[in-house]
C-alpha cells in the first residue's frame, strides 16, 4: 500500500504477485521475475518453482515466518 505524501489516502495498492497480500512497504524482488512484487522469500521460490512447471510446489516454510518482509 502506497500513502500519498501527506498521508491522507491511499495512492495505490500493492499486492504480493504470488498470494495477492497486501503490502505496507515496497515488497521483496526477484531476479528471476523483475516486473513482480512478493511478500516473502517462500513466495518467491513457490512463484519460480511454478514458473519451471512444477504442478504442485512443496516449498517448505522453514525458520521465516510466511508473508515476513524485512
């Protein structure tokens, strides 16, 4: 979610590509996907392992909490 300068409205909504989160801050990049915003590195690697055509990807969560930027 992007505020406006004053902080009155909102300017625009940014969702994570991968889930559609809505975020509070500009969101993580890829290399792999430039033009696309995550909210978690496990919704990276979800987003490329379907990218390379697994069905149904098995990412494991690991020590992150999912949808944890920063």
């Amino acid at each position: 979610m992007k505020f406006s300068n004053n902080g009155y409205y909102i300017e625009r909504y940014i969702k994570c590509s991968n889930c559609g989160m809505l975020l509070y801050s500009d969101g993580l990049k890829s290399e792999i996907a430039p033009n696309e915003v995550f909210c978690s590195k496990w919704c990276i690697d979800w987003s490329s392992a379907k990218a390379d055509g697994v069905e149904e990807p098995k990412i494991p969560f690991g020590h992150e909490k999912l949808h944890e930027i920063g």
